[in-house]
C-alpha cells in the first residue's frame, strides 16, 4: 500500500467491516508507524495512535490532551453540514465525552451514582428478568434467527431506557435514531435522504428528549431522565443543549455497545468451540473472564479523538499544540506488547488490560452496567442453549466510531425451560 492509500484505508468504513483487513492494516502500523501523520482525502489531518502504551500516556494526561473541538472522524464536508446548522459550531451536541474539566467532572457528577455497582444491585432482578426473556424470545424464534435484530439489539436497550425512563413503546424510534447515528456510513443503516443525514438524526433526538424533559420537570420520577431534566451546577440549571447531549449519550452508547459485545462475543464462542465447551462446563468460574475477553474482542468503541493542548512527544514524534490524535482502541485491544497471543480468543486470559471502556477520567461511566448485562444475558442462554451454529454469513457494520455485528444468523436448539 502506498502512504496515501493506508491514510485512506485507515478512515475507511468498509475497512472497519473487515476484520482481518482492519487488523492486518493497524498490526503493520503498530510494527512500522505505531504514531503516523495522517492526511487522508476528505478529512483534516491527524496523528493515527495505534499502540496500547502510547493511547495510556496521552489518556492520562487529560489536562494536555483534550476531548475538545474534535472528538471523532468526520469528513470535511459534514463537518461543514454541522457549522452550517448550528451557526458556526463544531458539534451537534455536547455531552460528557466532548467536554473536558471542569465541565467534565461536575456533569459527570450528576449521574454517575446511578451507575455505580451499589446502585445497580438494586436493579440486578429487574435486568435477570430482562434476559430471560430475551431468552425466550430466542425460544421462541423456533431455532433460527438473526441473533443481532431479534435478541442483541433489543436487550440491552430495554435496560437502558428503564434505567433512563423512557417507556418501552419508543424503543423502535430509540433504535433507529441510533443506528442512523452510529452507522451513518452504513448503506444498510444510514437514513435515506441524500444531505444532513447526521443532522436530521440528532434534530429527530432532540425534539424526543425536549419532550421528555418538560414531562420530567412537570412530574419527575425515578429515573435518570428525571435527574438529568431538573439538574443543576453551581445552583444554575444545566444548558439545553447540554441536557440533551446527555440524554444522547447514555440513550445511545447505553445500548449499541452492549449489544455489539453480547453479538460479537457469541460470534467468537461459535468461532472458537473449545473455549465455547470451557465456558459452559462452568459458567460461574469462567463467565466473568470471558465478559473482558468478549469486550476486548469486540472494542465496539474503536475510536476518540484527543487534541494537544500543547507541544508534546510521543514515540519520538513532536506532536504540536492544536495537532488531533486519532486513538485506536481496537488496534491497542491487539496489541502484542501487552495481550499473550492477542488474535487468540480466550476466556482465562488474565491480567485482560484492555481499553475498550477507554482509560483515565473519561473511562467509560457505563461500564459496571455493561458487565453486568452481559453476565446475566450469558448466564441464561449458557443454562438453556444446547447447541448453536452460524447459519449464513455474519455482517459488519461499516461505521469507524461504533461499529459491530449488524447481522449474525444463527441454528440453534434450546433444552426446555424449567418449570
């Protein structure tokens, strides 16, 4: 490949829909160039961070290394699209991950009990109760499903929005206006409308948590939409704009990454059977190592961007003051200097230091729920699945942020659900 045509496949969304293509491609970047000044056709420069150690050194640093203006890919020309529509600014909207201190640790502040694993033991029967019946759902498939639409998607949105308050009829909308988010580059997800794809997706976000939070002002609950709706800093309501990046954000990232592990991790099970027979030969000993391994597997996260607040250098290479760096979690989860046989698949792979929930004080606030959903989703299926097989080809979705399975048709027969 020459320069150009790695800049470009590193921006690629179809190279993120090819596994083993994206992996050949950033094992040779973390080999040759694991710091490369990027300047790929379409996109603003950018320095591409391939290594586990060098995306550590700057996530540490938050106050040299900022989550602000430039947080993910964008081409040149929506990043146009979003100047126009908001008058001169940078983003659609602003949540916890675009900000930084100390705007960052007071909005975090808001919720984050919410998500601490105190609080989420008392809705651990609620998100068992939520599995089992996403279990039956896959009972009740007859044996041959899309794992992806009818299981993955929907059970993780289900205990996000009862953890955010909104009501299970406006799960569909929820769905849609994150997988247009999410996967706007994706032919088989992006909305039909030629322009402004991102911008009608968020306009459409808007208009629903605006809803909600006159509703929760007038009437709070609770829930975290209530928290968010009637939250305060320094005395002073927060701003709408940043009330509705919240509501986005735990909407959004809540469930499409959670999804993205539970479908990947069973792809990877089906792929690798002796690991799939340890797993289910003891459940309770190996299903909590099994969850990392499935998130480092997956990194449905692959990327954020960080700005240099000042003149650095990393790996050799003089970063400037204003310069983006591109972090590459699904290249770092490969890692060889950290991960044993890292393209190895395996439950007791111990210590698991992956960063596919990021790493420093912007690690990820959903992290404990995520575990947590997984390991009850994984504890049902494991008890009641008796043997399960790919039944087509698994799909990707072609998206360089968020991206997972977005297809995974699976064979399958289940024991009987006991009395």
């Amino acid at each position: 490949m020459t320069d150009k045509s790695i800049d470009n496949a590193i921006v690629d969304p179809k190279v993120y829909a090819s596994v083993d293509g994206f992996h050949e491609l950033f094992a040779k970047l973390r080999k040759e160039e694991p710091v490369r000044w990027t300047e790929p056709d379409g996109y603003r420069p950018f320095w591409t961070v391939s290594k586990h150690a060098d995306i550590m050194e700057v996530e540490r640093q938050n106050d040299k290394f900022l989550n602000d203006p430039r947080l993910t890919l964008q081409t040149i020309e929506t990043e146009e699209q979003v100047r126009e529509f908001t008058g001169g600014s940078d983003k659609l909207i602003r949540s916890l991950v675009d900000m930084d201190n100390p705007d960052h640790r007071n909005y975090r502040g808001l919720t984050q009990a919410w998500f601490m694993p105190p609080n989420l033991k008392a809705i651990a029967s609620r998100v068992d109760a939520l599995a089992e019946k996403y279990v039956d759902r896959l009972e009740q498939k007859g044996g041959e499903c899309d794992f992806v639409s009818d299981v993955a998607v929907w059970y993780p949105l289900r205990v996000i929005m009862t953890v955010l308050g909104v009501p299970e009829e406006d799960e569909p909308i929820m769905l849609k206006l994150t997988q247009e988010l999410f996967g706007a580059t994706d032919p088989d997800m992006k909305r039909s409308e030629e322009s402004t794809i991102t911008v009608n997706t968020v306009t459409e976000f808007f208009n629903y948590f605006t809803a909600i939070t006159e509703d929760r002002r007038a009437n709070p609950k609770d829930d975290v939409a209530s928290v968010i709706a009637n939250a305060t800093i320094d005395g002073e309501p927060i701003g709408h704009v940043e009330a509705m990046g919240y509501y986005i954000i735990v909407a959004t990232a809540g469930h499409d990454t959670t999804s993205s592990t539970a479908a990947g991790g069973l792809l990877a099970l089906m792929q690798n059977p002796d690991q799939f027979a340890k797993l289910k030969s003891d459940p309770d000993r190996y299903l909590p190592g099994a969850i990392d391994e499935m998130i480092r597997w997956t990194t449905p996260v692959k990327h954020f961007f960080r700005t240099a607040a000042e003149d650095y250098e990393l790996r050799g290479k003089k970063i400037r003051k204003g310069d983006n760096l591109l972090m590459c979690y699904w290249s770092a989860n490969r890692d060889e200097d950290v991960f044993d046989d890292p393209f190895t698949f395996d439950i007791k792979r111990s210590p698991n230091k992956h960063l596919a929930f990021g790493y420093g004080a912007h690690l990820c606030l959903g992290q404990h729920l995520a575990k947590m959903e997984i390991k009850a989703l994984y504890k049902e299926l494991l008890a009641r699945l008796d043997h399960i097989e790919l039944a087509g080809d698994p799909a990707w979705v072609e998206a360089s942020f968020v991206s997972g399975l977005k297809r995974l048709p699976v064979r399958y027969s289940m024991k009987r659900k006991a009395a």
